[in-house]
C-alpha cells in the first residue's frame, strides 16, 4: 500500500433512483457502499426483466464484493466481476431472449485514500467537482462522442442529435467487455457526481455546477432530482453524489 493509499478520507453520500416522468419501470440501479469506497451507477438497457435485471445483476455483484487492503486487487476484483457479468448475461440472453439486447451500463468509483479510480462502459457519467469547476472525467462510448473527439462536430451540435443515446459499449451488449479505467488523485473537498444519462440530458453543466456548489450533498442530490422531473424527465434518473473530508 502506498502513501496515497493510507491518507484516508471520510466520505459524505446521497444518492437517489427514479422511473422519470415516461418510463413505466425503473431500469437503473445504483450501489453505495461508501464505508469500502465503492459508488456505481448501472443503467439497463432491453426493457421490463431484461434492462433492470442486467443493472441489478451488476449492483449486486460488486456490492458483495469482499474489500482488502490493496487497492489494486480490489480494482481487479471489480474488473473480473462485470467481465464474468458480461459473460452471464449474453448467455441468458441467448437462451431466454433470443439473442435481444440484456444489458447496462456501468460506471463505478473507487477510492482508497487520497486514490481515485473509475471504471466504465457506455454514457453513465462520472463528474469532479473540485475548487468551483466541474469536470466530466468519463467519457461516453458512443458513436457521437468519437465524432466529437474527431472534430466532425462540436458537443453541443451531437447533444441536439437524435441519436445521442447509442452506445458502442455495454455490460452485455458485446462478447468481450472492455473497461475504460483511469487513476487519479482525490483532494479533501472533492464532490464526485455519478449519474445516468437521465440527468445530463435534462440539465446542463451549468446547472449541475450550481447546484453542487450552492447545496449540501443530500440536497444536491434532492435538487438534481427535482430540477430533472421537472423538466420531464425522459429517462430512469440515478444520481450518487459523494464528497470527500478530511479524516
């Protein structure tokens, strides 16, 4: 274990799941396991017993995970998990759902000490917000956002795009399942927004930043949560919103 490992941090959380304004059920789960560092988000994606049983497999399955001092063989027992989700999952589909879509999304924070680590797969969200800025540190796997990456268009041209909620990456949705990941530092002060994309698409960075500036993290997360079904709320909306002290 490292030095960053062993500066430890006390985190404050809320977190809160709804069906929104349109959807009859509920296909996103969240996990909130703060006392082992652990946050996830998991959006669902094939309808009613497919989407929300995949996002729950996945909350569930990390959420008995077993946490040791390392750090980084907890990482890999995050990633061997969703790999062997992965795997469950295309075989069920197979033999209950002739091959359909049985899915979700994931996206997972883990902390250990003054160590941050994400992992994630399609359009759920990680957001920093640290010293007045928000940053979005995932980025969506979908065909728009490489087109962004690429400079065929602006973001603000591929969030008006009909097709904006495709993805190219999903817990279930390929053979193999391919992790993004990436390491950084977490300060004291820090606020770490995880969310589906029934969020970002109801409000703008903007608003997400005042909100969190402005607000303690229960209410945050209750504001978050208001200002999206207000707006109509197309989608589910889940929202974990974690903020690290100083122990």
């Amino acid at each position: 274990m490292n030095d960053a490992e062993q500066q430890s941090l006390h985190w404050t959380t809320a977190a809160e799941t709804h069906r929104g304004m349109r959807r009859q059920i509920n296909e996103d789960a969240i996990l909130v396991r703060s006392e082992m560092g652990l946050w996830a988000v998991a959006d669902g994606m094939g309808g009613h017993e497919a989407g929300d049983v995949a996002s729950d497999m996945v909350t569930k399955s990390l959420g008995s995970l077993e946490r040791g001092q390392s750090l980084s063989r907890f990482v890999d027992d995050v990633d061997d998990t969703l790999i062997g989700i992965n795997r469950k999952l295309r075989t069920h589909a197979s033999q209950n759902f002739e091959g359909r879509t049985m899915g979700c999304t994931i996206v997972a924070l883990i902390a250990g000490g003054r160590v941050g680590v994400c992992l994630w797969a399609g359009d759920s969200r990680l957001y920093r917000l640290r010293t007045g800025e928000l940053r979005q540190i995932t980025r969506d796997h979908s065909p728009l956002e490489e087109a962004v990456d690429s400079g065929v268009m602006t973001a603000a041209e591929a969030a008006q795009r009909s097709e904006s909620n495709v993805i190219t990456r999903a817990v279930g949705g390929q053979e193999e399942l391919h992790l993004d990941i990436i390491v950084f530092e977490v300060e004291p002060n820090d606020t770490y927004l995880l969310c589906s994309d029934g969020l970002y698409r109801e409000l703008h960075d903007e608003e997400m930043l005042e909100i969190l500036t402005s607000r303690s993290v229960e209410d945050s997360v209750d504001d978050l949560l208001d200002c999206a079904l207000e707006r109509g709320a197309r989608d589910n909306v889940s929202i974990i919103v974690s903020k690290a002290n100083a122990a």
